[in-house]
C-alpha cells in the first residue's frame, strides 16, 4: 500500500510530500526490554527474500546517493543512542542532499541485524541543535526497534499512522531520556507551525508519560 510521507521542509521554505520505499512499523511501547539489533539476521529469511530485500536497500541508497556517516559528532550520538538502547552495534546512518526529513528502511534490520536510517542535510541542519538530533536518531532506532522480525520489507508500503509515531517517541523516550524527544518534536513544531496540530499531540502525549513518571518517584 502506497503512502505519502510528509517532509518537514522543502528548498524553498514549504512543506512538501514525497514519496519514499520505507514503511513505518508498528512500535509497542510495552517492549522496553529490547532484544540486541545482532540476534536477527538475513539468515532467518529465505535466500530470495534477503536477494530482494538488499536489491532494494542498494537501489535506494542510489537513488538518493545517501553516504553512510562513519564519524564526527553525527556518528558520537548514534553511538550513544544505541548504547541507550542496549544494542551491540548501532544502526547504520545516511545523510542525503535535497528535500526530506528522516527514515527507516524497512527490513533492513534483517540483513544485517543493524538496520539503516537515512537523512536529509537540509533536515539534520533544521534540528539546530545537538539534542534535537538525538531525539530523532532515538525515535528512527525505536522504529528500528519492532522491525527486528523483519516482517516488512524495503519495498512495502503502509500507511503512516500518527499513533504509531507517538509510540515511537515514547519508546525512544524511555531509553535516551524525555528531554531529547521533546526538543526534537519542538524543532518540528517551530519549522512546520504545527498546523495538523499533530506534533503537539506529541508533545502532550511525551508530557503525560513524564508526569506519570515523575508521580512514581
């Protein structure tokens, strides 16, 4: 099923969609114990599957002509965030020029028990700050998180579902801390003016669970 992703800024200053091969999983915010990224593998599939599944991967890296980022203070917070997560390795991260926000590939966590997130300079350089880009590699890597059965795949397509982005954030949230998920989701809000109002239920969602945290104290 094809879908739209909305892109949180284009060249000129507006708001664009754009269609990417990436799914969105469905992220369960009861899994907070995750398993290591290293358990799952292209071994848990047919030969096929995995033959396609990386055909894909590598038509899409092409197409975007993402680079995989290796160092740097970019690459410094991947590594905490994986860390926070509990994960032997960390997903392997992409930047690409042009339009776009931030992604998954689907099924990519099971080639090779990373998984792969791509996203826009434009967008990384939007964040503004160092802890707004954290909370977005934490809440990609909780997407990450649900897709270790690998029961999606690269070329898939589903429908992007509000509901499932609040999970992701409180999923992320509950591994790298509140603050990170909160100046990224603010960032957002700020850069698109919130007009669905869909960033502050977000917000509001992030807000109750700290509370409630707070209140078990």
């Amino acid at each position: 099923m094809k879908t739209v992703f909305r892109s949180i800024i284009d060249r000129s200053g507006k708001e664009v969609d754009m269609k990417f091969r990436f799914v969105v999983g469905a992220v369960l915010v009861a899994m907070s114990s995750l398993l290591g990224f290293g358990q799952t593998s292209a071994n848990n599939h047919d030969p096929s599957r995995a033959q396609a599944q990386s055909a894909c991967e590598d038509k899409t890296l092409h197409d975007l002509r993402a680079r995989e980022v290796v160092n740097g203070s970019a690459y410094t917070t991947l590594l905490d965030v994986a860390t926070a997560f509990g994960l032997r390795d960390p997903p392997r991260l992409y930047f690409f020029a042009g339009g776009g926000n931030s992604y998954y590939i689907a099924g990519s966590l099971s080639l090779d028990g990373r998984g792969k997130i791509l996203m826009a300079k434009k967008f990384v350089k939007l964040m503004g700050s160092g802890l707004a880009f954290k909370g977005v590699v934490a809440h990609e890597t909780a997407h990450l998180a649900v897709d270790i059965h690998g029961d999606t795949s690269c070329d898939q397509w589903i429908m992007r579902d509000p509901k499932v982005e609040e999970a992701a954030d409180a999923l992320a949230a509950t591994k790298v801390g509140f603050a990170p998920l909160t100046a990224f989701l603010l960032r957002v809000e700020k850069i698109t003016g919130a007009t669905s109002g869909e960033t502050e239920s977000r917000l509001q969602v992030l807000r109750k669970i700290d509370a409630q945290k707070n209140a078990r104290r």
